[in-house]
C-alpha cells in the first residue's frame, strides 16, 4: 500500500512537473536557465550533422551567434568526439525545443542517480525515505549549478552510478557500458579510472573492458558517418589546449601561487595520486568493495583533476548522499552527533550559493570538494554503526 502511494504520487509530480515545464517552454531561448553551456553541444551538434567539423571554431562561432551568442569568441567543446552521439538527436531540434529536453533529461537524471545512490547506501531504507535523497539532490548546489548552466557533467555521474548498479549484480558488459557516459569528461574521474585498470587487471574482470571499448567505438562510429576526419580534427584542436582557465582545482591553485606560466602544474596532481594510488592499490587492497570506496576516489579526484568547473562536482553527489544516508541511519537518539554534520552541510550549500549568486570567479569554490571530503570522514567516524553489503 505504502509502496503504491508513493509511486503514484511520484507519477503525479512528475506529470505536474512536465505540465508545468510545458507551459513555459515557449519563451525558452538562450539566456534562460539551462542554455548557456548547451549552447556549445547543440552548435557542434548542428555542424556534425551537416557533415562538417565541430572542432572548427570559425563554423561553430557562427552557429552560435544565429541563436543569440554575443560573445566576441566562441564557447568551444572541448569534449572528445564520442559526446556527440550522446547530445546529436537534440542536434535535429531547434535550439529553445532541444535546451528545453536537456533541461528535462538533466533532471531525469539527477532524480535516477540520487535514488540509486540511495539504494546503495540505505538500501533497507529505500522505498520508504528515497524522497530524502530527492530532496537532498535538489538542495546540492552542484546540480543546481548543471542545471542552470545545461552542462553534460550529469553524465558522468550517471556512468559511475550506472557502473556501480550493474557491477554489484555483476553484468560487467553493462558496467563497462556505462563507464562510457564518464568519459566525455574522463578527467573528472580519473581516480577511478586508475582504480579501474588495477581492478580489471587483478579480478580478470576482462568483460568490463569489453563492454566499455564496445560502448566507444560505437559511439566514436556513428560521429564518424556523419565526419569522417571529426577525430583528426579533435587531435589537431587539442595540440591547443585550454590552459588559460582559472579552475577550481588544485593544479589551477598551484598556478596562480608558483606562476601561471608553469602550465606542468596543471597536471602534476592528478599524476602524483595516480602513481600513489595505483601502488596502494598493488600493495594494500587484498580486499577492494566499490561501495564503500568510490566515495574517497570521488571526492580526491574532483579537486586533484587537471582541470573542471563547480558543475563537474555533480558527481559528489554521491558521497553526499552517503553522509545523508548516515545521518538518517543514525536516528534521532544519536541527533547530537549528527546535528553537526547536517548544520556543516546546510552551511556549504548555502556558502556556494552566495558566491554564485555574487557572481564569484569559479576559482573561488576550489573549497567545497574539500569540504565535503572533511564531512564525509566525520561522518564515516562519528555516525557509521553498521556495515553495507560488499559487491567486490
């Protein structure tokens, strides 16, 4: 009964939802909320499906001033070409119509991921409270920040969530598929990429592998009916690489203290911890469960990658749904250990919220990943009290 009111009052907001979306589609443009960083997969989308380049700059500036683009240069994708298969049916939309379904698409996402982190870490707790993960995703200023810029970082988060569903019922070719979504953005992740390797190698976990270099080249095929020489072009745009953005990362730190013009900074974090990683790895983890370790790959990779935005800390959402699981496990006998925890969430939210709002340069949130990742080992030492089911 319990479980029947809950799906049918599922159903009913998301009907609600759609009519209401409905409603306001018609004046969508760009400059409404979730069109400024869309605007950049839909104008390499338009120029795919014409046959020609998406990595010529010239032609893509082009597009993107016929659909309100006003910027002297162009907002580049920089992603690799495998990504436009993924956004090239919204390519044969008109602009508002095509924004407006990957406004939609975003947040079909961030309710499926939310819920399935759920169902990893409370999973005796799922059908009953998976509306506070709900809610939870929709407060993580990190979605908000995807949604409002219409970026493609929720498909990472839907790889490492998809990955971790199919791999604990052990359909690897499925979770290597899934691994596939992560990489129009494989330096966001690169930790778990590192951790993969180690993992498929040790395991013989060879069908992961498989089904993630199957997932690419179909993928990577398709760009290529529509441009044969896409990828070439990629490779020649990369030669000039995007170094002059000031990222919240790590490596965008080191730069601005040591001096910019050391670009080597950029990458020497995220190469230090793989080495680091990987011979952890090879000497420590006899015993490896995803569940309980992607939270720590996460949370060290996002400020530790070579480069990424706040928006590219959707995938934090993840560990931050397991330290709302906890404090939801805990109960309210234990409400003065996990008051604390909750109160430190709600703060950095709201700090992120400020700074967004005052219009802060992107550097500035370089913080919250490291403060989710100080949350998130409080968490682990003051409220955990009980195991999960391993899926090694």
């Amino acid at each position: 009964m319990r479980k029947g009111l809950m799906v049918l009052s599922l159903v009913l907001a998301c009907l609600a939802l759609v009519a209401e979306l409905a409603h306001v589609w018609r004046g969508y443009e760009f400059g409404s909320f979730g069109t400024s960083d869309f605007i950049e997969y839909w104008s390499a989308g338009q120029l795919l499906r014409q046959g020609k380049s998406p990595y010529d700059f010239d032609a893509l500036y082009n597009v993107e001033r016929s659909v309100g683009w006003s910027e002297e240069t162009p907002l580049i994708m920089w992603n690799p070409p495998w990504t436009l298969t993924l956004m090239l049916p919204l390519a044969f939309l008109p602009f508002n119509i095509a924004a407006f379904l990957w406004f939609c698409v975003n947040l079909a996402i961030l309710f499926a991921c939310s819920a399935a982190a759920w169902r990893l870490f409370a999973p005796e707790r799922f059908l009953r409270q998976v509306g506070i993960a709900w809610i939870a995703a929709f407060v993580f200023m990190p979605a908000i920040f995807t949604l409002q810029m219409g970026q493609i970082s929720s498909l990472v988060l839907l790889g490492v969530a998809g990955f971790l569903f199919f791999v604990a019922r052990g359909n690897d070719i499925l979770a290597g598929a899934c691994l596939a979504l992560t990489m129009v953005k494989p330096h966001v992740i690169y930790l778990l990429l590192v951790t993969l390797c180690w993992w498929i190698a040790t395991r013989r976990r060879w069908r992961v592998l498989l089904g993630l270099a199957a997932a690419l080249v179909g993928l990577t095929a398709v760009v290529l009916c529509f441009s044969p020489h896409c990828v070439e072009h990629y490779l020649l745009a990369m030669r000039e690489p995007p170094l002059y953005w000031r990222t919240p990362t790590l490596g965008g730190v080191l730069r601005i203290l040591l001096g910019w013009e050391h670009r080597w900074l950029q990458f020497f974090p995220s190469v230090i911890l793989s080495l680091a990683t990987l011979i952890c790895l090879i000497v420590k983890a006899a015993e490896f469960d995803w569940d309980q370790a992607i939270s720590p790959i996460l949370l060290i990779s996002v400020p530790t990658a070579a480069y990424g935005w706040s928006f590219d800390q959707v995938v934090l959402l993840i560990p931050y749904i397991q330290v709302i699981s906890l404090i939801v496990q805990n109960g309210r006998e234990r409400i003065a250990s996990s008051a604390p925890v909750l109160l430190v969430l709600l703060l950095t939210n709201g700090l992120m919220c400020w700074q967004n709002w005052r219009g802060l340069d992107d550097l500035y949130q370089f913080w919250v990943p490291l403060a989710l990742g100080a949350i998130y080992i409080y968490s682990r030492v003051a409220l955990c009290h009980g195991g999960h089911k391993e899926h090694k």
